[in-house]
C-alpha cells in the first residue's frame, strides 16, 4: 500500500490587526492524505 500526502504552497496568513499588504507568513497546508493500494 502506498501512502500520499496533498500540500498546497499558494496559502497566506495574516496576524489579527495587521495593516501591511504583504502577507505575515507563507506556509504550506497539507490538504488530504490517502492510502492506495494498487496491482499497477
């Protein structure tokens, strides 16, 4: 059985009350994994 793991690099944060255009933080977000189990 092979395991995946989904990432996205296209998210942003923000700090609560920020006044700055440029984003506080880049970060990945792991959005699923999954377990497939294949003959292929």
């Amino acid at each position: 059985m092979k395991k995946y793991i989904f990432l996205t690099f296209e998210w942003i944060t923000y700090q609560p009350n920020s006044e700055s255009i440029e984003s506080d933080v880049e970060n990945v977000q792991m959005l699923w994994t999954i377990n497939w189990n294949s003959k292929e």
